[in-house]
C-alpha cells in the first residue's frame, strides 16, 4: 500500500479523510482529488491518500476514517476490498465521489453498485453543452441549498439507478433514433447504508468541470454531508 500523509490533524477533534485514486488515467484521479485538498485540509481533516484498493481491507484504517473520496475509474475490486469498504460505510464511514470515479469504478461487483446506488452505463460521443436541473422538491437539501439551476459543458452520463437514492438534481436527455422519447436523468444523488453516508455526483470528467461554481460548491457540500 502507498498512503502518504498530508500532515496530522490541526486539533484533537479533527476529522479523516482517506482520499484513494486510480484506475483509468484519462479521468485525470490524481489532478481533480488534488484540487479539494486544500477544501478538506481548511474544514479540519487530516488527509491521506492510497493509490491500491487494498486500503479496503484494513478495517482499523476504515473505521478511525470520516470520509472516503474515491476517483478510480473502472478496474477491479475483490469481494474482500469491497466487503471492507461496504462494512466500513455501514458502520458510519462517508463515502463520496464524482463521475467515473465512484459511478463506473467496478462494473462487475453488483454489491459495490448497491453501496453507491447507481452504474454508469454510457455517454454520447463527446463533450456536449446541457443544463443541470435541481429537483424543486429537494431544493432545501444542504447539498444544492440556494443553488439555481445551472450549465455544463462535459459527458452526460447515462445510468442504471437504484429506486432508493434521494436525487437532488438531474440532466435531460432528448428523443432520438434510439430513444423513443426525452427522458430525466439522476445526476446528483445521495443515500444512506445503515449509519453511513454515500453521495454520488456524475459531475466531473475533467478539472475544468470545477470551475463551474455550482458544480465546485454541490461538491465540497457533498463531501461534507457524507462525512461521519
């Protein structure tokens, strides 16, 4: 295991994080986890980072750990990592991430696709400009509070989803040669697992994705919320 330590907690009480990166390198897991270090560090976390699944297996690290961050595009988990990491959430670790890094990390493992409660599954060719719509019912979440509905240009992500998540806001996808009519799609959602948090955005292809307020704001609050 490679795990390098960002420096010890600022006071007694602060929180962990273990941010753990890999798998595919075009989702650039190294580059975007570095942008929220500086967010994590001014919020009272001691941060470390993992570059191996392995970390899932050592259940004292998980469990003195608040928040796991995952970026790890497609690859592989054993039923023993997975195990690990789905004990650790349901015993009050948080468990947070974005775009192929939490959505399409391991898509054969279907318990991995019950602890987040979603599957990337496809995206149409390209970046395409679209609207991110927060769902007017959950506008009172302290993930989206006081955001409006905003623009992205990057993938849309096309999803198989659990009928259990809380979605806090959605993307469009227009009628087409191989769909019959439009259709609404979860984009940002959360659920809970036992006493643990999961949050989950589909945002976040590239780092310039961060620039967009919304999309930097929706996800430092969700790192937040779903810490223990």
């Amino acid at each position: 295991m490679t795990a390098i330590t960002s420096g010890p907690p600022t006071t007694p009480g602060s929180r962990r994080a273990l941010i753990v990166r890999g798998g595919w390198e075009g989702h650039q897991p190294v580059k975007i986890t570095d942008l929220f270090l500086p967010f994590l560090d001014d919020n009272g976390f001691a941060v470390e980072t993992a570059d191996t699944l392995d970390v899932y297996t050592d259940a004292e690290l998980l469990a003195a750990t608040d928040l796991v961050v995952q970026c790890w595009s497609m690859g592989e988990i054993s039923e023993e990592q997975c195990a690990g990491l789905t004990a650790a959430v349901h015993a009050g670790t948080g468990f947070a991430g974005w775009h192929g890094g939490i959505v399409d990390s391991f898509r054969g493992d279907v318990n991995y696709q019950l602890l987040t409660g979603g599957q990337f599954l496809m995206h149409p060719p390209g970046f395409s400009d679209h609207r991110v719509r927060v769902v007017p019912e959950r506008a009172d979440h302290p993930i989206v509070t006081g955001l409006a509905d905003f623009d992205v240009h990057t993938e849309r992500y096309w999803t198989a989803t659990d009928p259990l998540i809380d979605v806090l806001a959605t993307i469009g996808f227009e009628a087409d040669e191989t769909r019959s009519r439009p259709v609404t799609m979860p984009a940002v959602w959360t659920r809970t697992r036992a006493t643990g948090r999961v949050f989950v955005s589909t945002i976040g292809h590239k780092p310039d994705d961060f620039d967009v307020p919304e999309v930097r704001t929706l996800t430092e609050r969700g790192l937040l919320w779903a810490s223990r």
